[in-house]
C-alpha cells in the first residue's frame, strides 16, 4: 500500500487497483479494511476501464488516527487527498459495509463531481425511521453503547472484537494485513466507525440527488436486510439489487455486476473530465 503526505504533515494511505488510466472509482473499506482489494476487483478494473481507488481512512492502513466529529467531514478530509492523487473531476463512489455514510456523505456534499454511487451490504442510515428498529435487540443495545461511550470504552470494545478476529484466522493474508494496522493504532478507526454511525450523519437521505445501486443480501447476518432496505426506500434515486448468495460480504457476482453498471455509466477520461 502507498502513501501520500499532504502540505498540513497529514499522511494518508491508499491503492490504486485495475486501468490506471480508467474511470476513476473511489472504494471505501469497512470496519475491517483498509487500501486493499480482493483478487477479483483489479481484473475486472483492467477489462472493463475502472480505476479503483481506495483511501484508508484515518487509524487504518498507513492513515494515522485523527479526529473526525461526524461522517460529514469526511468530503472536506479527502478533496485535497484526491487533488493530489490526481482526480480533480468527476468520480463514481462505492461503499463497503462500514464504508457506506462515507461513498453517500461524498454523493451529498460533491453532487457536481459524484456520477453513480454503489452500495454493497452497506451500513444503513440508522437515525432514519423504522431502520435501528429492524436490527436485533443486541444490536440495537450496542448502537445505543456506542453513541454513550467515551473513546476508551470503545476502543477497548472494539480492541477485544479484532484480538478474536485474528485469533480465529487462518490463511487469509488480506484480513490479517489489515487486522494489523487497526490493532496499532489501538483500533481508534473502528471505534471512531461505531461512534460516528450511532451519531446524526450531518446529512439527510434526501440530499442524495446522485443515482445509487445498492447490493444486499436476504440471508446479511450483520446488517439487516429490512434495515438496509428501509433505508435505500428514502433514498431520491435508488436501485435495490437482492444479492443471491447467503453472505455479507459481496460475491464475485455482485461485483461483477457492479462493475458493468460503472462502466456503462456516463464516460470519465483521464485529462477530459
């Protein structure tokens, strides 16, 4: 993963996968993630003309912790960020699980340079009606924590949360290559994640204008497909896909059709946006 230093001394860690002279994509990780992909993304990027380009937010990868008061600040975060890797026009956004406020705070405060936004199994906008009360009662106790909770009690929630997660791998180098940096950092980006979704967004559903597809799957054992689903229905401009496979996490199918529609989506030249 590479790295960039920006003129305030900021260091933000980031990869760039698939055509390097594609259509720009901005993909943001989820609460276990960082600047990396899996295996399928970058052949699909290389055959169908995508970029995919992946920021680590603050207290993953090789982005150091730094404080953030709602998702809302994360556009005026990552304008210079982008500036400098060299996207100064207009970028398609997608959302990861835990990355999804992020690609939609993007679509509401950058309608002029957000083309098409596509959500996979992602995190719903929890303070919308109907959508906290279709998670289970543990769930709902646990959003209810982490808007109270001051910043130990949750990174030590969340220190105990990754500690097992890596305990119980095995061989997947990807999960433990990011694992380890959030553990580093003394998991100050999960916790900050939690504390920020149980919070208001500083944005609405409705100043979403940009055309979203979001990807969810019935059988989503974290986020659930009533909630998520709740959510996408307020949304202006939305398109809901039922992922078939029984996960949360996004299959090659669901990703092979999400990079179809992004590249069928309008036209991005590098040097011509």
């Amino acid at each position: 993963m590479a790295w960039i230093q920006m003129p305030d001394r900021s260091v933000w860690g980031y990869g760039r996968f698939g055509r390097r002279d594609g259509k720009p994509v901005l993909v943001h990780h989820g609460l276990i993630g960082g600047a990396t992909l899996g295996p399928a993304w970058a052949p699909l990027g290389e055959t169908l003309g995508l970029e995919w380009i992946v920021v680590a937010r603050p207290g993953y990868g090789r982005t150091p912790p730094r404080r953030m008061n709602r998702v809302a600040d994360w556009p005026g975060m990552l304008a210079p960020v982008l500036h400098a890797l060299g996207v100064s026009g207009r970028f398609d956004a997608v959302g990861i699980s835990a990355g999804a406020p992020y690609a939609y705070a993007l679509a509401a405060a950058m309608p002029e340079r957000v083309g098409r936004v596509c959500i996979l199994s992602g995190v719903p906008f929890i303070g919308a009606a109907g959508v906290l009360a279709a998670y289970p009662v543990e769930a709902q106790a646990a959003y209810a924590r982490y808007a109270t909770s001051d910043e130990r009690a949750l990174r030590a929630e969340f220190r105990t949360f990754c500690e097992g997660i890596a305990a119980s791998l095995d061989d997947n180098e990807q999960l433990s290559a990011a694992l380890a940096p959030i553990l580093a950092n003394d998991t100050a980006g999960p916790a900050r994640e939690a504390r920020l979704q149980a919070h208001d967004w500083g944005f609405r559903r409705e100043a979403i204008t940009s055309p979203v597809d979001v990807w969810h799957s019935k059988a989503d054992d974290m986020v659930p497909y009533v909630a998520a689903k709740r959510s996408a229905d307020g949304l202006p401009n939305a398109v809901w896909h039922v992922q078939a496979e029984p996960s949360h996490l996004a299959s090659e199918r669901t990703l092979a059709d999400m990079a179809g529609i992004l590249a069928s989506s309008g036209i991005s030249v590098r040097g011509f946006r």
